[in-house]
C-alpha cells in the first residue's frame, strides 16, 4: 500500500509511537496463606485479641501464674537486709503498692503479654491489726495475717508458676488506679489448682447492702501507690 495514496493514514500511525509491550502470561503466582490466629485453649491471648467484646463483664480466665508483686524486692534500697526492709514496711505500708499479679496461657508467657490480676486481697498491715479492733476489721479487700486455716482465707496463695482460674471484671482500669489498654482483671475470687485453694464463700452477714462487692468506688480513697507518688 502506497503513502502516497493514504497520506493521511501514514500520518496517523506516525502519530501512535511505539505499542506497549504488554505480554500476558499464564504463570500462577504461589501466595502463602494467610497464618491463622490459634486462639483454642489460650484464654489471656484471646482477651488481648478481641477482648473489647468482654469489657465491664465478669469472667473466668485459666492460666498460670508469670509474675508476682513483691513489696521487699519492690522498694529494697542497696545494702538492706530483710528485718530493715520488712522494718520500713511496717512503719509506712503506703510504701507498698496493692496485690497484685500477673497469668499467661503458659508457664513461659511474658510478663508483657500477661493478664493483669488487681485488687487481689491482701493481709491487715501490722499498723491496722494495731489500730484496729478485730471486730470492725471487715474490708472485703483485706484478710487476717494470723489466719491458722488458709482454706477460710479471702486472701488467696499464689507463687510463679501456679496454675490458677482467676474469676473477676475485665476492665481497662480498676478502682485503684491501675491501667492497663489491654486491659486487666479486677479480682473477685480464685481456684489454685497447684496449692489446692479456693475461695470461700462470701459471708453473707458481713455483706451490706448497697456496697459494691470488691472495692470501693474509683476517687472514693487514695491507693498507696497514689500516696507514695504524692511523696515523690
């Protein structure tokens, strides 16, 4: 075919520039799939997964126990024995922060990607058995230190290790001013299957009506570790 003829059609293809090299082609690429989230049997990952769900509820949670809050190990200064230690204690408790401790789906978890248990009940300090009548002695959060029968205890036994199923509130803050925004369980009662605990039942002569069961209402008394802080 002549230019000559088809002028105006030779010009146009001038005007195109080169094809695109699109070459197609049958090779099926081999994706990995996605890796599932294996959540069966791992209660503490769960709620740290989806557990915005359970948020204000009460719930049931199975594991073993990865960290313990320990006072002395806590606020031991270079060079103090345990009787100093113990010593300061007992003068000043504020220096203590509340019981506390952590689980994990294993004995292995890290703390970091523990379940935060707060507001654990903890013994009457040396200075309340000492201001305190034995009779008015009934926070709900606080159990007799002299106690023979620890199975009549409010204040359960925990140690690293433990396997547990800790009953409470899953919430992002407790009453007495932790945080945590993968939120934390405020204790209402525990089975230690390691130390054959189990709580025993609420008294229902020293319930009151009208008081919210664990812990007084948040801003109603500053914690310890909130006074300590105010020192510093």
């Amino acid at each position: 075919m002549s230019c000559g003829l088809l002028a105006a059609a030779c010009g146009e293809d001038k005007l195109k520039g080169p094809e695109a090299e699109v070459r197609t082609s049958d090779v099926k690429l081999n994706i990995p799939a996605v890796p599932a989230f294996d959540l069966a049997n791992k209660p503490v990952k769960e709620l740290r997964v989806k557990g915005k769900k359970k948020l204000k509820t009460e719930i049931t949670v199975k594991g073993f126990v990865t960290w313990v809050y320990d006072c002395p190990t806590a606020i031991r200064q270079p060079g103090e024995d345990d009787k100093t230690v113990q010593d300061r204690i007992d003068a000043d408790p504020t220096l203590c922060e509340r019981a506390k401790f952590y689980i994990g789906d294993d004995k292995d978890t890290p703390a970091e990607k523990s379940l935060w248990i707060v507001d654990v009940p903890r013994p009457y300090t040396k200075l309340d058995v000492k201001r305190i009548k034995k009779k008015e002695r009934t926070d709900p959060l606080k159990c007799e230190p002299d106690e023979k029968d620890k199975s009549k205890s409010i204040c359960p036994p925990y140690a690293v290790g433990d396997e547990v199923e800790v009953t409470g509130t899953f919430e992002l803050s407790s009453p007495h001013s932790e945080r945590n925004s993968d939120g934390l369980l405020v204790y209402k009662k525990m089975i230690n299957k390691t130390q054959a605990y189990e709580s025993p039942l609420p008294d229902p002569a020293a319930e009151k009506p009208g008081a919210a069961a664990g812990a007084p209402a948040p801003g109603a008394k500053p914690s310890p570790e909130d006074m300590v802080k105010k020192k510093g």
